[in-house]
C-alpha cells in the first residue's frame, strides 16, 4: 500500500487528523533520561506507543536525531520500531531535502530505504529533475514545502510572478505536472490561513501537512475551516513540542498522550 492510501485508511480509522512531531530535544528531557545513553531512542519511543493511537501519522524530524552522537541510529531504529508496532500509522521524514542528479537519489534512497519512511518532505527550489528520484518511489510521499509557517516565508513565497505568488505557481505545477503517480504532498503552514484556502482551491484533494498549530500561533478552527476536503479530511495537523513536553516529570508518556488526545478532538469539533 502506498504513503496516499495508507494515509486516507488511517484518517478514517483512527478518526484523525493529527501528526505527531518528534523532534527530540535532550536538554528536555524528563530527569530519568539524564543518563541514558539511549536516550533519544527511548523517550521518542515512549512517546510513540502513547500516542499512536491518536495519530494519522508521525514526522520525525532528522536534524533533532543527526545532530547528537548516534542520533542517526536512534532514528533508524524508532522509525522501524513505528512500523512494527504501529504498521497503521504513516511515518514522514522531515528533512526538507532538495538536490540534483545522484546526489538526489542518494537522499532519496535514505529517506526511503535506510530510514524506511512512508514519505519526506522536500524543497522544490531547485526543480523537477531534483524532485524526480524521489517521485521514482512512486508508493512513497513526497511532501513539497508551499508556503511554510515561518515569517520569513513571505521574503519569496509571495513574490509575484505573472500576477500571481510563487507558492501558487509551486501548488499549481506539482498537482498538475508532478503528481503523476499520485503521491505528492505540500506543506502549508497554519499560520496562513488565507493562503491554506487558496492552495486547496488549487490542488484539490492532495493532502496537506500543516505545521505551525500550538507554539507557532495557528488557529486550529482556521486551519480546518480552509484545509479541509469535502470529506472532512486531507490534513495532517502537526504538533510537536506540546505533545513531546506535555510533561516534564515521570508522568511525560500519560501527559503526551493526553496531550495528543484534545489537540485531536479540538480538530474533531471542527470537522
């Protein structure tokens, strides 16, 4: 089954729109884990099993994992770890790649193989052919950065080209010309709502994985109102570090959980 299918199953059985983030950060550990040489594998993995149920899919993001000794272990092994115990639930490796020729192909054949993702994210910056070894695992996800949740996204995104913003121009191109195998993605951040309008307009019902809800200062009620397919699906909400650090003490894995349960019935109420 391809990262489309599995993501559709998995919003109708779980009744969700919710993708949990990881993105581990030591310093923000519970104590328990201050000695834990495996810490970054057990904590992500705790906060997993008790959210899955909660989750149409999880985004580990790389540079949380790559940039501690070993990190890029823990996440090979948290990755299969998700598609052992939880073979449901749709795994997105965020790590916005985007290159040319074989280099391409070498990322890809990392996101897909060594890590065994269901999809990554990727930057469409440097065209169709940077983008092509990845669409060429064609029951894999390619999610491709649209207008981003960040300020700064408004320096290129919304320049105008032919009367309209370059992120119109990126949704149009990859639903039209990209999407061939039908398994593109595009991230649309929650802190345009305007804009999140707009590309659904555009690319009908590709799915849309939406950060930017919680810290980043995202309407929720916005983001569904705007996202949202005729069927009431088509998102994947991400929260991270309200969920992760729900809790600091030794209740973190309940607190997460919990944490991950209202954020997906808020997103409920408003479907």
């Amino acid at each position: 089954m391809g990262f489309i299918d599995k993501l559709r199953d998995r919003w109708q059985q779980a009744d969700s729109l919710l993708c949990v983030g990881l993105d581990p950060d030591p310093a923000k550990f519970p104590d328990r884990f201050v000695d834990d040489d495996d810490a970054l594998f057990a904590f992500c993995r705790d906060i997993v099993d008790a959210t899955a149920e909660y989750a149409c899919a999880f985004k580990p993001q790389i540079a949380y994992f790559a940039a501690n000794n070993g990190g890029e272990d823990a996440l090979q092994r948290l990755i299969a770890h998700i598609n052992g115990a939880h073979p449901d639930v749709p795994v997105i490796l965020d790590a916005k790649r985007g290159d040319i020729g074989s280099t391409a192909a070498q990322y890809a054949c990392e996101a897909f193989e060594r890590f065994g993702a269901d999809a990554v994210t990727l930057n469409p910056y440097m065209g169709k052919d940077s983008a092509e070894p990845f669409l060429a695992y064609n029951d894999r996800g390619c999610v491709f950065l649209c207008h981003t949740s960040n300020p700064g996204a408004r320096d290129f995104q919304e320049l105008l080209i032919d009367g309209a913003p370059l992120y119109q121009h990126i949704a149009r191109t990859i639903a039209s010309d990209w999407n061939v195998d039908g398994n593109c993605a595009l991230v649309v951040g929650a802190t345009f709502p305007e804009e999140l309008k707009v590309i659904r307009g555009i690319v009908g019902d590709m799915p849309l994985l939406i950060p930017g809800v919680g810290a980043q200062g995202g309407d929720v009620a916005a983001v569904v109102r705007n996202g949202r397919t005729a069927d009431g699906t088509g998102l994947m909400i991400n929260s991270s570090r309200g969920i992760l650090y729900a809790s600091s003490g030794e209740g973190y894995a309940e607190a997460a959980a919990e944490a991950a349960r209202d954020l997906r019935d808020t997103i409920n109420r408003h479907r």
